[in-house]
C-alpha cells in the first residue's frame, strides 16, 4: 500500500483477489479494469501535523447518490448525500467524537432524575443561531415539537419526552418529563436528524448554529456554503465550501484528477489504484456504517424465517469484502451497532455455508428460486455489492435479478414496499439505530421486521438506568436481530475517500462518514 494512503487498518488484497474486485467494481463502475501495480508509483507528500491551521479558502467537495429530493431540512432528510451538507449548518445537542465517543456538543449538560422519568436539559453559554437570534431552551422545545408533530425520520428516538408537560427553567435550560423511563437521551440524539433548530424555522431558508451558512442551494446539483464567523468553536478555517452532486463514482474520480474538486466521497476499492497513480491522497478508515440487504419478513419467501437464514448462510462474507472493498471493512455479523459498547462480541459469527442454504430452501420447495434485488448507486460498492451477492446465491441454486434504479427512486415514494433491496445507514448507538430500523413504525424499516419479544426487550433497555442490565437487555435483541432479523449485514463498510495533497484535515472516523464525519470546519488548505 503507497505511503499517501491513511488508514485505521488496511488489508492489502493479493494479486488474484484484486483482479477480482477489480473487474467487478470496473464493471459497476463503467470503467475498464485497473492496474494492480498501479498504487505503489507516488511519493508521499510532506507532512503537514505540525503546520498551524491556516485560515482562507475554498474547500470543493464532490459527492455522489444525491438527486433532485436533495434537503437541506436538519429534521426531514433522507439521502446520504443530504447529511453532507447538513452536517455544515447544523448542531447536535450530542455528538460522536471520531472514535465513536459520545461527547457533549450544543448541551453543557444531559441530566435525568434518579428513575429516568425526567431530564434537565442545559445549553451552553454564547451560543447565537445564523440571524444573530441567541440559542435557547425554547429552541429545543420547538425542535423536538416539530419531529413528533410532523412525524419526521427522528421521532421515535424521542418519542418518550413529554413535551406537553416541559418546562423551561431559564433562558438555557428546559426540564422535560418522559411519558415512560427513558435512561438513553443522550444516546438517542447525536444524530443530524435531531440537529437544533431556531423557534420558527422555515426550511426554505435554513437557519442553524453551524460552522457554514447557506449561501445557494440547487437539489441534485450544487451547494454553496459561507463561514459563520460568530460560530461557537474555534473553527473553521474555511472562508467556503462548495458541494457538487456526481452522478456516479466514475464522474467524481475524473472531477478529483482534474482539478475540478479538491475532495471525493464515498468511494470504491477500485478507485484507490486510479488515485495513487495521479498523486492523490487516500483515506481509508474502518467505519460502523452498513450497507445491508434487506428482505421484507411480511412478504414471501421472506416470511419463512428459514429463508431469511438461507440467504444469510449464502454469504461468503470475507470474499465480499475481497471484492469490493479490498479486504477493508469489519467483519459483519447481521446486527448493526458495531461500535455500540454494548455491542455483542460473542454471538458466533455467521459463515457462508451453501449445502444448509439449499437444505433450508428445500424444506420450503423452493429449491432454485428466483427473486429481484433493488439497488442503486446510492452509496460506494452498493452495485458491486449485489453483483457479488448474484453470484454467491448461484451457488446455492438461487437467481437473483438486479434491478438497477436511480438513488430518487430507490428512496422515493416506492420506498420501503421493495421485497429485497438493499440501504445504507450510519454508525450511531444500537438503540437508536433500532429505533429506526427494526421497531415498527420505525422510519427506514425496509425489513416490515416487527416482534412483541424485540419491543418489549426494547422499552426495558429505555427504561434500564444500569448499563450493566441494560447491555444485557440489548444482547438478547441482538440474538433476536440474528436469528430472525430479515437484515443481512456481510461487513461494516469502510469509509474510502480521496483528496489533494492541498487539503488538511480528513481524519479516520468511526461513525460511518466520510471525510472525518464530513467536519469541514477543522479543514485547511496548505
């Protein structure tokens, strides 16, 4: 591996593994396929660690997967590429630090009584919005308010809080009342979805207390950000930030060489080898994002649990990650929340074991099924994800036809009516993540996945004030997500992205974003 490239860890494919992942991201990708030599020619640059931040500039950002439903709404979005751009205007009452650690962000402090039936809520000092208007307790107030009123993606992470009954104690602190124990409040909110957002919000003209204003917005095509120079942190260094929307990975790469851009994101293995030969930079972090494969539990053949096994045992999980990532990624296991400390370690990890397959499929007479997998090039390796997947199920006497739509229609209004298909979603707590994903009502519940044990197992975990008892409580969940789950999980995808050797700043990050959790406020240019 060149010296250029960063990495929390690298496994560097052989000859004959890269040769395969080559030709299939070449083919997702529409390119022709890749020299394996080609990542060992360029020299690192200097290193810039030690240099003090230098102020000024325009940062150019490429992106890819966004489309014309493109928001800029903190509680009302939905693409990968929307979180880009969110995460540049808008705060978190908490945030993850790049190593997966929950820290304070816009709150000094998240307190609950002795029983978790009420939290205080105190904001930091200073703290102004992007009109000048000062961050306050009502601000809170009217953010929770208008997930649960308007049922955004965010509400039933907060669906406890009883914000009827809430009272503001002063300007900076609000004591809110939870309709049942809720002992997770700092856990349930660092996500971008919850971001804080002024008394009178309107979306068409984005207010929040981030490092960068809005200065032009055009869905699916550009963005255009401007410092705050009143923002709360040191940062950023940046005078701008423009964000262009890619349609493909193949078209990022061409802006990346010709200098059209000075950053890409998210990227495939088979990038890499390109970028090293034109002298970029390569960061490749192990996140704990995951790109599954779903399959509805309440349409056949998924309602058989033991379809739902078989297509998890067809899996050669480590050949994927050859294939597509290069041998980076973590090792998945069908339950998300990898970095969750609660996360369970000792679940025995699932093989791909192809005479079960087909013994599973036949007790149900559907030795040689066929079924449709959904994808798109909503995310880095989702394409060559399910070209692999196709040719694993062969094996086990399973045709699998791709059905290849465009990321507006993968997550417009026909999402979540797909029998199979595939998502991506970030790094955040194991109960949040449930919350969304595996509860019913759940907003992203692609799987239809609904079990009165897994609720009420839940509601316990909420309610638990010992993280002891409730790591627990979250195992059996996780057994639950492993033998009846309708989601397939092969590998926690790294985040790969590629910069010029101008651009200070891009970090290996855990939560499952690229470029450093996209904080564009620590950037710099040398």
């Amino acid at each position: 591996m060149n010296a250029e490239t960063q990495t929390g860890r690298i496994a560097d494919p052989s000859r004959r593994a890269f040769l395969q992942y080559a030709a299939v991201g070449a083919a997702a990708l529409g390119v022709g396929a890749l020299d394996a030599c080609s990542s060992s020619s360029t020299p690192a640059p200097a290193s810039t660690a030690s240099l003090a931040p230098r102020r000024g500039g325009q940062l150019r950002v490429g992106v890819s997967g966004g489309g014309p439903s493109d928001s800029l709404d903190a509680n009302d979005s939905v693409l990968a590429t929307d979180f880009v751009r969110l995460l540049q205007l808008y705060d978190t009452l908490t945030e993850y630090d790049d190593n997966a650690g929950l820290r304070m962000a816009l709150a000094e402090e998240l307190t609950p009584n002795a029983n978790a039936t009420s939290w205080t809520i105190r904001l930091k000092q200073g703290i102004t919005f992007h009109n000048g208007k000062p961050l306050g307790a009502e601000d809170v107030l009217f953010t929770f308010t208008r997930i649960l009123t308007d049922h955004f993606p965010g509400i039933l992470p907060i669906i406890p809080l009883d914000l009827k009954n809430a009272k503001v104690m002063d300007p900076l602190t609000v004591r809110i009342p939870t309709h049942f124990p809720f002992a997770t409040l700092p856990t349930m909110v660092p996500g971008i979805l919850d971001a804080i957002v002024p008394v009178g919000f309107v979306p068409k003209n984005p207010v929040g207390t981030g490092p960068f204003k809005v200065q032009s917005f055009t869905p699916g095509q550009q963005s255009v950000f401007v410092k705050n120079p009143d923002y709360w942190r040191a940062e950023p260094y940046l005078d701008s930030v423009i964000i262009t929307d890619y349609a493909d990975e193949t078209s990022m790469l061409n802006a990346l060489q010709s200098n059209q851009v000075d950053c890409i994101t998210p990227l495939s293995y088979a990038s890499v080898p390109a970028l090293h030969s034109a002298g970029q930079k390569v960061l490749i972090s192990d996140g704990g994002s995951w790109l599954p494969f779903n399959m509805r539990v309440d349409q056949a053949p998924f309602n058989e649990p033991d379809v739902r096994l078989a297509f998890k045992l067809m899996v050669n999980r480590d050949e994927m990650r050859s294939v597509v990532f290069g041998g980076n990624g973590i090792l998945g296991n069908d339950i998300f929340g990898y970095f969750d400390p609660a996360y369970d370690q000792s679940i025995p990890q699932r093989e791909q074991d192809i005479p079960q397959a087909k013994s599973l499929l036949a007790k149900h007479g559907l030795s040689g099924l066929q079924t449709t997998l959904v994808t798109s090039d909503f995310h880095q390796g989702a394409v060559a994800l399910a070209t692999v997947f196709k040719q694993q199920a062969a094996a086990a006497g399973v045709t699998v036809n791709i059905r290849q739509v465009t990321p507006t229609q993968l997550y417009g209004p026909q999402y979540g009516t797909w029998t199979f298909s595939q998502d991506y979603f970030n790094s955040v707590s194991y109960l949040r993540s449930a919350a969304l994903t595996t509860l019913p009502g759940g907003v992203w519940n692609d799987t239809h996945f609904t079990n009165p044990q897994y609720v009420s197992l839940y509601h316990q975990a909420l309610a638990t004030t010992d993280d002891q008892v409730r790591a627990g409580i979250i195992h059996e969940m996780q057994m639950i997500d492993w033998n009846l789950g309708g989601t397939i999980i092969p590998f926690f995808i790294p985040n790969i992205d590629g910069y010029q050797s101008k651009v200070v700043g891009p970090v290996p990050a855990k939560d499952g974003n690229g470029l450093g959790n996209f904080q564009f406020r620590t950037f710099w240019l040398s």
